[in-house]
C-alpha cells in the first residue's frame, strides 16, 4: 500500500506542477488513495521531494537530484544500527563489534556518513576498526553510537 502510493505520488509530481501537500492528497484522492496530510509528509520526506522555482512566485514539488545518495545513506545507517552488537575505544581506535558477516556493512555505513574526525575504516568478518584523528573523538564517536544504539 505505502509502495503503490509512493509511486503515485512520483507519477504526480512528475506529470503536474503540486505545489502543497493538500493538492498531492486531491490527485491521490482522484485515484482511489486515501491518506491524511501527516501520511503525505511523511512520503514527500522520504521520498526526498524538494520544492523548485517554476516561475511567477510559484513552485511544484520535484525529486531531489540527491534522493539516490540519501536513500543508499538511509539503507545504510539502519543496517549499522541492526548490526551492532558493542562498541569501544582504545586511544583513537574505536572498535566495533557486529553480527557475524556483517562488520563490511558496518564500515560502509560509517563511510557514508561522513563523520568529523574519521580517517578510515577496516573490517573483517564480526569486527569493524575506525581510525579517528585523536583519542578524544574515538571517545566521543562511541559516545554518540551508544546514543544511537538505545
């Protein structure tokens, strides 16, 4: 139901000029979709739906040329967050450990996400090495995972 409507909102936004998310309800109306306005937003967001200057002081909703990149970045920060079994420090090493096979994910999500301080990431099978630049944001990047991780 989310796919079929998420596509139909790509199919919209693609043939008209949708310039407020209670226009993109309407034309999903017209189709047979029901939703609220909170589900619309939702799907504008994950889509990656971005607003563009079609001329006169009006706009229409559009996809981000960026929605790709984001969308492998999505992927990827969730199986991170999946994957995680600990996290620790030792000097301006973190080490990682994951579920069996899936330490490469781990170190590809920390790739993407551009993260301040990193130098570089290693993996094996169940353990992932990121090199910080300095002891104190080994520290902190464990801090910030072991938030994320709750």
């Amino acid at each position: 139901m989310k796919n079929d409507r998420q596509r139909r909102i790509l199919e919209i936004v693609e043939r008209e000029a949708i310039d407020t998310q209670e226009q993109l309800q309407q034309k999903l109306q017209e189709q047979g979709v029901t939703c609220t306005q909170a589900t619309i937003s939702r799907d504008i967001k994950q889509l990656h739906l971005i607003k563009e200057p079609i001329g006169q002081g009006r706009y229409r909703y559009t996809v981000s040329s960026q929605r790709n990149k984001l969308n492998v970045a999505d992927k990827l920060r969730t199986i991170f967050r999946e994957s995680i079994i600990s996290v620790d420090s030792a000097q301006n090493i973190v080490v990682i450990k994951t579920m069996a096979g899936l330490a490469n994910a781990a170190a590809a999500a920390m790739d993407g996400m551009s993260i301040s301080g990193m130098v570089g990431t290693l993996a094996g099978d169940d353990t992932a090495l990121l090199v910080m630049k300095d002891a104190e944001m080994a520290k902190g990047f464990c801090e910030d995972i072991h938030e994320m991780l709750k």
